[in-house]
C-alpha cells in the first residue's frame, strides 16, 4: 500500500492517520520531494478509473497559468503538467494493488478498506 502525500495538507495527514490506526503501514510518497512520473500518472489514472483531469487541483496558480482548464487539452498533455508541477496532483492518493483511491474526504477511506 502506498499513499501519495503532502504532510502540510490536513486532509493528507488525516488520510495517513486512519490508515495507521487500521494497522496499515503505507509506503509514504512525498509526491512534492519526489514527483511521480508521467508513466507512474497514467498508471494512477488506471487504477482510479477516472481521467486525468480528475487528478488536478484546480486552485492552485499552476493551473491558472498553464492554462488548464482548456477542455481541448489530452489526457497526455494535463499528466504532464502534473509530472512537471506536482503541486497540482489532488491529495491524498491511496494505492493498494491494482487499485487507488482519492482520499478527499479521508473518511471515503472507511468503505474502500473493507
């Protein structure tokens, strides 16, 4: 298992938290210190069944500036503003096996466990 984390985020750290009070160690990935890349991106977007806009935090001044909210832009072309500005990946995401989850809110944690 695995969660993909920003430890200044309150929905991330609380994401880990319930995940350790279930017992579960989690392989933390600082995804600020040690950005995915474009392949590990595609592969998340197949394990959460959703496209790749679903990943994008659409606050942050990135998006704003990269123009990101174009709806012509491909599933490639928004991965790799994700690969290049990691700060716009959406938070947290737990990976377990051949499936994740965006845990926002972290209570959606609860059913996806069991």
């Amino acid at each position: 298992m695995q969660i993909f984390h920003n430890p200044r985020c309150s929905k991330s750290r609380e994401a880990l938290a319930l995940l350790e009070a279930r017992g579960l160690a989690p392989e933390v990935i600082d995804y600020l210190n040690a950005p995915p890349t474009l392949a590990t991106l595609m592969t998340l977007t197949r394990q959460l069944k959703l496209p790749a806009r679903a990943l994008l935090r659409d606050g942050e001044d990135e998006y704003q500036a990269l123009g990101l909210a174009d709806p012509s832009m491909t599933d490639a072309q928004l991965l790799q503003a994700i690969a290049s500005h990691p700060r716009l990946l959406q938070r947290p995401i737990v990976v377990d096996g051949d499936r994740a989850l965006i845990a926002r809110p972290p209570a959606l944690l609860n059913d996806w466990l069991t």
